[in-house]
C-alpha cells in the first residue's frame, strides 16, 4: 500500500518538530551525528595510517605534526582515535541489536504471560540479570567464550558477550509497557474478533511500545559501547582492531600516566564520554518525545 | 417460545477469585470471591433488543464478557440457537471457539480506546477477515470492507481506510467499530454502552444505525448500558440487574411504567427527566450497592429495601416468578407492594 | 453579582490557536442557580477555570472583563485574587477522584482550604469542617478517613462540602454528577438542591446532562464552540427553545415521559476550535442554514422577558 509511507513519513515529520525543540536532544543528535560522520569517513580524512610504526617518533606530545601526539611506537595518536569510532560504533551496534532483540522478546513474553507461571519465571530472570552487576558477568562469558574456543572472529565475541549481558534493562521497560497496553481495551476487541495470542502480542502490542523500545536501543547503544571499551581495557577485546578501549588498554599497559602521556589516554576516555553522553541525551529525549501518552491524541 | 429464541442463559455464574495473601493462605481462611454474576438466567428472542441494565458493578458488562467468553464463567450455561441447532457454548473448547467466535460480536463502550491507534481503519477492519481466514484475495477484502463502512455510513468509504483512529470524530471511531464487528456477519451482537461516551448530539445518528443494521441483517441485540431513558426507546425487553442477580424482566415499556420490584420501582424514579416542569415523588435508597465479596444474605437488596420483612427478606433468595405475561419479578413482597 | 464581559480565552498550541472562549458575556444574580450546558469542547469547563484564574500555562485570556461585585478580577493580581478564590467564588471539580490528595486524611484537606484563605484557628477550622462533613450528609467520624475509603458519591459530596466550608458567595460546579450511578446522582443532587435553598447560593452549574440543568437551575446558557447561542429561563430553555442548536439539543435527550422514540441527532461533526467556521460557528449542522450564517456572525438579540438568542433567524 503505497499509501502508507506517505503517512509515516507525516508522522516522522510531526515527531521531528516536536524532537527539534528538546534542547537536550538537538544536542545530543549532533553529538551522535558528528561521531557517525567520524565512523563513516574517518578512515579516508586520518593523516596517517593509524598502524604505522615509527620509532623516530615515540611519546611524543600533541605537536603540528601529531595533533593529538603519538604512543609508544610512534603510532599517530589522532588516527587511531578516528579509526576506533568506527569499531566503537560498529560494536555498540550489534551488541545493542542483540540486546535489544532480546529483551524485547523476553520482555513482551513475561508482560503478556505476566499471570502464568511463564510469566513469573521470566521475571525471576529478568531481575536476576538486572540485579548482577553486568561488568562481572561479561567477564565471565567473554571469558568462558574464549576458553571454549568457538570458532568465531574475537570481534563478534565481544559483541555477543556484550548483547547477552545488556539484555535486562530493556526487558523490563518493555514488560513494564507490555503489562500496561495489555489492560487497553482495543486488546479485548482484538481477542474478541478472534486474534490468538501471536497476534495479539505481534500485531497490537510491540506495535505501540516500539517507539520507547527505539529510545531505549538509544540508551543502549551508549551502554554497549562502555561495555566494550571495559572489555578490551581488561584485555578481552580484539587486539585486531583498534578501538578506544584498546588505545586504553595499551596506554595503561606501557604507563602512559606514569610518563605523564596524557595525549594518550585522555583523548580515548574524553571520545568515549562524549559519544555516550550525546546518545544518552538523544535517548532520553526521544523517550520523552515519544511518549504515548502525548502523541496519540 | 422456543422456536424463536436466539440466545439462552441459564444460570450463569462469573466469580472472580480475591488474590490472598500468604498469611491467609496459611490460616486456611475459605477463599473469598467477587460474585460479579451470582446465577442468572435469561433468553434474547431472534430479531429482538433485550437490554440488561444497571448501576455501575451490576455485573452487566461482566455478563457480556462471559457470553463472548472473554472471561470464563464458572457456572451455568449459555445456548446459542443457530441453523445448526442449539449449541451450548460454555462447553466449546479452544478450536470450537474459535470458529464460533464469528457468531457473536461485540461493541465496546470507549471510541477511543477500542480501536488501535497503530492500526489504520483499513487494518482494523480486515483483522477480524484475516485471522479467522474468511478471505481468499485481496480484491474480496477490499470490497466486504468498503461494503461494510457503507452500512455504517461512512461515506465515502475510500476516503476512511487509510485514516488512523486520531484522525477520526468520536462518532466515526465508534461507526468503524461497529463496522469490524460487522464485517464477520454475526448473528448475535453485544453492545456495552455504545452511545454512552459519545456527544449527546451524535448519539441518535449510532443508535440509527444498529437500527437500521438490525432490520437488513436480521441480528439479534443484547443492549447494556445504565441509561434507563435510552433502554426504553431502544430495547424490547430489558433485565434489571443488581449486584450480580437479575431482580425484573419483562417488556421495557412495562418494566418502567409499572415496576414491581422496589429496586426497580426506585431507579425509575430518579430517572433524569429533560423536563423542569415535572415534578415528582423520588424514591432515593440510602448507602450504596454493597460490594459484591459480601452479598447480602437472602434478599441481596433487602438492607436498603424499603419494605423489608424481617425474617423473610433476610432469609431466603428469591427467585424470579412470573407475575403478568412476560414480566418477571424477584421479590418475596410483590404483591403487597 | 457576577458580570461576565467579552471574554475571550485561547489556548496556545503547536498547531496555532485553540479559541476555547471566544466571547462570552452574561451576567448572574445573587441566589439564582445558572446552568451553563453545551457538549465536550464548547468551552464551558474554559470558561470556569477563567474566573477562578485557574488557567493551565498555555491559556491565555485574550480580551474581555469580568466583574464580580463590582470589582475586575482579571486584572488583580495573584496576591489579591487569592483572597477571593475559595472564599468568595469556589469550585467544585469534574473528577472527584483525582482532586482529592490520596495520601492526606480527607479532613485534613478541607481544614487546609480554611486556613490557607480565613485566619481562624485549626479547632474552629476543625469543627467547621465536621460540621460541614455533617451538613453533605457525611458522617463527622468520616473527617480522619482517606480519600480511598470513601465511596465515589461520598467524595463528591466532600469536594461540595471543601467548596462550601468557607460560605464562598458564588459555587461554580464542573459536571458535579456525570461521572456517578444515577441512584447515587440522585442523593447528591438532592444535596445540592438542599444547600441552595439553605445556604441562598449562587452557582454556576456546568453540564452536557441537560437533565441535571432541568432539575437544579434558574437559568440556562447554553454554549457551541466558544460562545453563548441563547441563554433564559429553564423553562422557556426548554419548552420554547430558540436556537436551532438547543432545539436540537433539547431532543437528544429522551424523557420516559414523552414518546418511544430514538434521541435526534444534529448531523455533522463538532467544531474545530483552531478554525472554527466563519460566520456563525454553528451553520455546517444548522438546517435551516442561510446565505448570511455563513458569512456574519449573528449578535445576541432579546426574544422576550429573559430569553436571548444569537441566531440570523431572529
């Protein structure tokens, strides 16, 4: 029906004018936009090739030849940083997809089945990966992953170790949600005309949670990519590939404060700040843009 | 009587069991239940309106929700008449239901909350043709639901489908309603206050069309709603329900010229009348309606009943006793009354 | 004792101005009882939270004057107005439930409404209040009860007795029965008929239940899209309607009393009050619509003795 992307489309439009008056949020767009512009085109505008080693150049404080300095083996310290926003973002990404499509499955069945003994048994499960701290046990799979040896790339460890720890927080918003658009009384129509179960939980109510899932997946994604900055900081990350937790990891390990280097571990910490921070933002205005209660009337 | 009937409860009991604590459990305390429908018993003749009506908590809507099994009564039974013979629906399993469920409809009080404000007009009427698979093509679809928002008076119906419930006046919202009932053919339809949350101005319009619906289609109407006004141009019959029994029945007009129970005959006095010229006697009750966890022993209404009997409304339950044709009337005193 | 001047009241949307109130002028004597009756979005809840100046932020009063013995209320400030709120003109509210605090005694809260606009003593604001309790047919125990153990009649009549405790000279009542069971209707209906004969009140009943307006008022206003299209005596209201807006509403309303026949109905949809017609705002639904309704607003015209209407028939 060709008819209903024009409506969607109105509908966007309406909730980016709405969106565009968040001060909060039109701040934290930008952030986020600036870092995927980054992501996108960061490995055609870097000056240097971030791996290229040159011993004439080590520790090296931010100069005109190296804005942001260079690190122990002379690597230049501004390419490496535009080149991990890529795998940052990349990581955070999937991670959050996994998570996210997760929770909002775990988290529509224990909303739905909320009375029924499935039910109570998700929540159980919900709280109890609410309640671990997630840096503990994201250890503790990235590590068994490994030990175990399954065949898959280091990279999409991290992701999956990651996607399966983040998982809670959005199952319980989403069965918060579920638990309240199931009271609604065109569910009750929709039983009555004869929808199953299936339908009624695909069809009516991901439906009308899914614009507070999108704004969680926001919030999540600043999360994942935490989460994967700790990870290859303790050393469980993907050596392969540069990331700002790696340029930490590195810097901590060969005493970069010590020397006093803090080009080289100020900038990975500050990107990382700063991208959470404006998908944070982003997130917590969509959430209040998105709101039901203001959009549907 | 009963080669015209359409629809017949027997008995029909909805108990809501009380959440109890772990403390309760373990002093063995009986289970306490919310006794929304306590045992009652009616028929819908085919072709006619039989309106149930009510204060708030009756039970009256809960009835309706047990007919449709929405909610599963834990008593009684319900007797559906179709080509096919009598089917008795409280024993239909899952499957059975299922395909029953294209027989009897139901309209919701609420335009604004019946209908998903996800799905467009042209979903939420095709939903009920899609999940019971009563379409072949996507040409049929497209006819029965232009069709069915034709009968509803939605004109032009093109130009409805692809509007979205916010879109719509609360009169529309309520006639595309009405519509995704329809389009499943019923036979039987349950309408739970459908004009009541609408503007006084519109009503006329609706309640004009499920006229109108009734005579082309042949359907048969069970009216709920708490406007004793309204039940009386709109319904043939009506029952009186209070706290979870039906305390009269019998022709609308009858019940409300010449009410025999004293809860009826005290409703029909406050009745609002649009009228500043008429003055007349109001038989006010005191308190409110008990709750229906602790229903009243004997009588439920004897504790606010005008003419209560010491042992005799406190005693026993009375049953509905036909006093005049058609009428019904639950009450140890009638005749002195 | 209350004049209503040209008001004009607009919300501030996003999608431009809701012209809720767009010029409204009567006036009200001491002890009579005017029913102002219209249907959702005519503006009548706008026009009450307007001389209570209980306006949301996004309200604006765009022009008008109201007098209320003597003095403009509009234009005193928020300290002044104070004095007069509650204790001179007060309010009952359309949903009992949500006006009562949930986690304060429902005592407590009335006593409150004494001593934020009297300086009396908390005792003396007690007993008033128990007396008032009494008074609604509440039983004084009830003062140490919490909202949730009272029945929805019952809090009703508590907010009638918060509305009345500081003897206010004008009562403004926003659909004070819609949301009750007709029996229990009938009880605070009762109340109320009771208090203005007692107390000699002046109120302002606010309804779309025509019938509630049959039993309780004086006069009649009724409202279409911001503005008052007839206003007179509750009989001639509704024995000699005048407008074709009342006639019409008039006959949705059925009577046990009249004959079995289905409510009327006015055709058409109800008005959008960010572009509300031209002319006069009622003509898409009129049927007796002419060329001149859809171009010129019509002005309020004397019909006889009380009864005005502002219709080009007339």
């Amino acid at each position: 029906m060709g008819m209903r992307w024009h409506l969607y489309k109105k509908r966007l439009k309406s909730t980016w004018n709405v969106y565009k008056r968040n001060k909060k949020g039109m701040v934290g767009l930008t952030i986020t936009l600036i870092f995927i512009f980054i992501a996108i085109f960061g490995p055609y505008i870097t000056p240097y090739d971030p791996k290229k080693i040159d011993k004439t150049a080590m520790w090296e404080p931010p100069s005109f030849k190296h804005w942001l300095g260079t690190d122990n083996l002379g690597r230049d310290i501004l390419s490496q940083l535009l080149y991990g926003t890529r795998i940052s973002l990349l990581v955070g990404l999937f991670a959050t997809l996994i998570s996210m499509a997760l929770g909002t499955l775990i988290g529509l069945l224990a909303g739905y089945y909320a009375e029924s003994l499935l039910g109570e048994l998700l929540e159980r499960v919900i709280d109890f990966f609410l309640v671990i701290p997630y840096l503990p046990l994201m250890i503790v799979f990235a590590t068994v992953m490994r030990e175990m040896e399954i065949k898959l790339p280091l990279f999409w460890i991290v992701i999956i170790a990651i996607g399966i720890t983040g998982w809670s927080g959005t199952a319980r918003v989403v069965r918060s949600q579920t638990l309240s658009v199931k009271e609604r009384q065109f569910i009750e129509r929709a039983r009555s005309i004869g929808a199953g179960d299936f339908d009624i939980v695909f069809r009516h109510i991901l439906p009308n949670i899914l614009p507070l899932v999108f704004a969680e997946a926001v919030l999540t994604i600043g999360g994942s990519i935490i989460a994967e900055a700790a990870l290859s900081f303790i050393g469980l990350g993907d050596p392969t590939h540069i990331s700002w937790g790696m340029m930490l990891n590195y810097a901590f390990t060969y005493a970069a404060p010590l020397r006093g280097a803090y080009w080289f571990f100020i900038p990975p910490g500050l990107a990382i700040l700063i991208l959470v921070l404006g998908m944070t933002l982003t997130g917590y205005a969509l959430d209040e843009v998105l709101n039901p209660r203001l959009r549907e009337r | 009587m009963l080669n015209n009937v359409k629809l017949r409860v027997e008995d029909l009991r909805v108990w809501f069991p009380v959440r109890r604590g772990l403390i309760e459990f373990l002093q063995r305390k009986p289970q306490k239940f919310v006794k929304a429908v306590d045992g009652i018993s009616f028929y819908i003749k085919k072709g006619e309106i039989f309106g149930l009506v009510g204060e708030s908590g009756c039970g009256k809507t809960t009835t309706a929700r047990a007919l449709m099994r929405l909610i599963e009564p834990m008593g009684g039974k319900i007797f559906f008449y179709g080509e096919d013979g009598p089917i008795e629906l409280t024993s239909l399993n899952k499957k059975q239901l299922k395909k029953f469920r294209t027989k009897i409809q139901m309209i919701f009080q609420d335009p604004y909350e019946s209908l998903d404000p996800k799905q467009s007009v042209f979903d939420a009427l095709s939903e009920p043709l899609k999940v019971n698979k009563l379409v072949k093509n996507s040409k049929e679809l497209l006819e029965r639901i232009l069709s069915v928002l034709e009968d509803v008076r939605l004109y032009p119906p093109e130009s409805f489908i692809d509007r979205y419930p916010h879109e719509l006046s609360g009169g529309q919202r309520q006639r595309v309603v009405i519509a995704s009932a329809l389009v499943l053919n019923p036979e039987i339809i349950l309408a739970d206050e459908p004009v009541s949350m609408l503007d006084v101005s519109i009503r006329g319009e609706v309640l004009r069309i499920l006229l109108e619906l009734k005579e082309k289609r042949g359907l048969t109407y069970l009216f709920i709603t708490h406007d004793l006004s309204l039940a009386r141009v709109i319904c043939d019959r009506i029952g009186v329900m209070y706290l979870g029994k039906i305390v009269e029945t019998g022709s609308s007009e009858e019940v409300i010229k010449n009410p025999k129970h004293p809860y009826t005959k005290a409703l029909v006095s406050v009745i609002p009348v649009p009228d500043p010229t008429i003055k007349r006697e109001k038989i006010i009750l005191k308190g409110e309606v008990p709750s229906p966890m602790d229903v009243p022993s004997g009588c439920r209404f004897h504790p606010r009943c005008p003419y209560f009997k010491e042992g005799v409304c406190n005693k026993e339950e009375p049953t509905l006793m036909e006093i005049s044709k058609e009428h019904l009337v639950a009450c140890h005193l009638w005749e002195d009354i | 004792m209350l004049e209503v001047k040209g008001v004009k009241t607009y919300y501030l949307t996003d999608e431009g101005q809701v012209k809720a109130v767009d010029g409204v002028s009567f006036a009200m004597e001491r002890g009579e009882t005017l029913g102002l009756a219209g249907e959702s979005g005519c503006g009548k809840t706008t026009l009450a939270l307007t001389i209570t100046r209980l306006l949301p932020r996004n309200a604006r009063v765009i022009s008008g004057e109201i007098y209320f013995d003597g003095v403009e209320i509009l234009s005193l400030d928020e300290e002044e107005f104070r004095k007069i709120r509650w204790k001179d003109i007060s309010i009952i509210f359309q949903e009992a439930m949500n006006a009562l605090n949930p986690v304060r005694r429902v005592g407590d809260q009335i006593v409150e409404a004494i001593l934020l606009h009297e300086n009396v003593a908390r005792e003396e604001a007690v007993d008033r209040v128990m007396n008032a309790l009494e008074m609604v047919g509440i039983d004084r125990e009830r003062f140490w009860h919490y909202p949730h153990e009272f029945s929805g009649g019952m809090r009703q009549s508590a907010l009638i007795a918060m509305a009345l405790v500081c003897n206010p000279k004008l009562v403004i009542a926003d659909e004070p029965v819609t949301a009750l069971d007709v029996m229990v209707r009938a009880q605070v209906l009762k109340l109320i008929k009771e208090l203005q004969s007692k107390m000699d009140l002046s109120m302002i009943l606010i309804t779309h239940d025509l019938s509630v307006i049959a039993e309780t008022c004086d006069r009649v206003a009724i409202m279409y899209a911001g503005k008052i299209v007839e206003i007179g005596d509750v009989i001639s209201i509704f024995k000699d309607p005048k407008h074709p807006y009342t006639k019409g509403l008039v006959k949705a309303f059925p009577s046990i009393y009249g004959p079995r026949e289905l409510p009327a109905s006015i055709s058409g949809t109800p008005p959008d009050l960010l572009n509300p017609p031209s002319g006069c705002r009622f003509h898409p639904r009129c049927p007796h619509v002419m060329d001149i309704c859809k171009v010129e607003e019509p002005e309020m015209k004397r019909i006889n003795g009380k009864q005005y209407v502002a219709c080009h028939l007339y």
